[in-house]
C-alpha cells in the first residue's frame, strides 16, 4: 500500500535542483549576503507579480506584519480587528505592538473571517484591520473596503497562505493598503528557511518598512527611526525568483487536487468540505475539512498510508497567550473548526492519480469510523 506525504518540502529542490544549484553559486560568487542584486531583483519581481510597486523583503511573515503596523504609528490605546479563526501569527503581531487583539468569529461556510461582523466591532480606537486568506482563500474584499473607507481604518493583509491568490481577478497583496506575506518553508511560495515580505502601494510606508528591518536607517549609521533587523537573506531571494517562475504551475496542480476531492468527496456523510467565496480564486495552501469524528477519521486515514494535519487546533483566545484576556469570550463558529478541522494532504508533490487514490481511502476511512 502507497504511503503518502502530507507535505514535501524538498520536492521543489529536487524538480528543480539545476536552477537552484546556479542560484546559489551566483549569490555566492557575488559576495554580497546581506543586500545585493539577487535580493533586488526578487523584490522587484514579487512587486509586479502582486500588481504593486514595493517589496520589502523582511526576515519572516510575522515581522511582516508587525512592521507596518508599527509603521503606521499604532500602539497602546489603539485596536486592531482579526479573525477569531486564524495562525496565531495574526494576533501576536498585534499584541506585539501594544495595541488591543478585537477578534471577529468566523464565517461558518468560508471559515475566514464574517465581514458582516466587522462593522459592529469598529469603535473610535479602532485604527487597522487584519484579514486573512487562511489556507489559501481569498476574502471578498469590495466590503471590507468600503468599511475602511468608511471608518479611515487601514487595511493590512494577511496573505501568509495566498500567494497568487485573486478575488474578482485582482492579486491577493493588491486588495488593501499593505500585505503581509511569509515564505517559510511550507507555503505555495517558500524559502528553505525562513522569510517574509510587505508589498504596498503606499510610497511613505514601504520607506518606513525597510527603515525598521534595517535598524531605523536609510543611509548607514543614520538611524532616524527605533528599528531592528528584520531582512530577507539574498541567498533566499535568490532561491525564491527561481520558484516564483513556477509558482503559477504549482498552483494549478494544487486546484487540480482540490477539485478531485470535491467531486469524489462531496455526499460522504458528516465530512464538511471547504467552500471560497465568490468571485475569489484560492490558491489552496491547506485542503481543510470538518468532521464531528475527527480523531477517529485521521487515525482511520493513517492506518490506510493518507497523513493528515490540523490547522489549527486550538482556538488563539484559549491559547495560554491570550486565554487571561479573552478566555472568556464565546466564539462559536470558530470553536467548531478548530474541534472538527482536518487537513488532507495537498500540494504539487501528489499526482492527480494520488488524489484519486487518498480520496477513495477518505471515502474508506469514513464508512471505518
């Protein structure tokens, strides 16, 4: 019997070995490790390929998130809106900032965050609002728009999961003012370590972006903001222009998976599977379905070769970060998804006769249970 990966990191080295392989002797030739062209030219690539002007590479996605923020002056006092249901990333970044985590529960169909909540949530100390394409899936984003412009509230995105993703045919990145992306390892877009990227419109915050990755400073030794280090590496850099040439294939492997699992998924009984939003493209980071039985479900899938992940399975206010101040709080929909979430294995390392086959033993494994 196949036993199958959830996820293979090494597949995109191993397909495209003889182009990683001169991207590193080039940096490495070059002399330059921290800066240089091979960080430039990626940065200038991502920039078009989201449809904005400016890429920042910084050390991670969390700091991603974080720099702008900080970048527009919010701090203690102020309030930050995020989805109940998302990596913790989200809100630590917000917390890091000293500002007030406000989440908003889950759309129950999406799982991404109830925009028509949003609006009940917003009070004077509100300054920004964090949405998030969790596993790879778009928000609507017409109202979240409206809402901002309504409220002069900014608008980053968490697009951590959703490289190449689109809503009404325009890129995630492109939707609010700021998007936060992270190329750690495991993403449709990743580094072979860790790594991160703001991309904006905004001229006055992409200076200030790279001003706070590079210790507060434009020209070396003139430090006119409290920053820190935060810098993509250019050997990562380096790496990620040669997979974002073959992101786009990537991504369509991943559709394909997702769509032999709708259609031979769908009917099975109590297994919920994913639904996006319409108008919007996922670009499908995470398969996750929902299931009252969960645990029997992965242990049946596991004993039939098919591993499984839960994303996430702990709800971020019962967290011990976050339980003294929100433990209390009631969020329903996410409590379910978190309780109920099961991540099947997707990824262009799986052929289509792959997801044939873990598809039949999802279907096997749920008449075990």
């Amino acid at each position: 019997m196949t036993q199958f990966s959830f996820l293979d990191v090494g597949f995109t080295y191993r397909s495209l070995q003889a182009e990683m392989d001169a991207a590193y002797r080039q940096v490495m030739d070059s002399g330059y490790y921290i800066g240089g062209q091979a960080l430039d030219r990626f940065e200038a690539d991502y920039a078009a390929w989201c449809g904005v002007r400016h890429c920042i590479g910084l050390g991670n996605g969390l700091e991603a998130l974080v720099l702008p923020l900080r970048a527009r002056g919010i701090g203690p006092g102020d309030e930050v809106i995020v989805p109940a249901n998302t990596f913790i990333a989200t809100w630590l970044a917000v917390a890091q900032t000293g500002a007030r985590v406000v989440p908003i529960d889950a759309d129950p169909a999406t799982m991404n965050i109830d925009l028509d909540a949003v609006e009940r949530a917003i009070t004077p100390r509100t300054k920004a609002i964090i949405p998030v394409h969790l596993y790879g899936a778009p928000i609507p984003s017409a109202q979240l728009r409206a809402l901002a412009q309504a409220h002069g509230l900014f608008v980053l995105e968490d697009a951590a999961q959703a490289h190449g993703g689109t809503d009404q045919g325009q890129m995630v990145g492109s939707l609010g003012h700021a998007a936060a992306f992270s190329f750690y390892p495991g993403k449709n877009l990743g580094a072979f370590g860790d790594g991160g990227a703001l991309v904006t419109d905004d001229d006055d915050l992409a200076d200030a972006v790279r001003m706070l990755g590079n210790y507060g400073a434009r020209v070396k030794y003139h430090h006119d903001l409290p920053g820190g280090n935060s810098r993509l590496d250019p050997i990562q850099a380096a790496f990620l222009s040669v997979k974002l040439r073959h992101l786009e294939a990537w991504t369509q492997r991943r559709c394909e998976i997702a769509a032999i699992y709708d259609t031979a998924l769908d009917g099975i009984t109590d297994l919920r599977l994913p639904q996006v939003a319409a108008g919007t493209a996922p670009v499908w980071h995470l398969y996750v379905v929902r299931h009252p039985r969960r645990e029997a479900l992965q242990a049946a899938l596991a004993a039939l070769g098919v591993p499984t992940a839960l994303h996430y399975p702990v709800p971020n206010h019962h967290s011990g970060a976050f339980r003294a101040d929100y433990g209390d709080l009631s969020f329903p929909v996410t409590e379910e998804i978190c309780a109920t979430c099961l991540s099947l294995p997707i990824g262009p390392h799986l052929s289509v006769s792959d997801a044939q086959e873990i598809a039949a033993r999802v279907g096997q494994a749920a008449q075990q249970i």
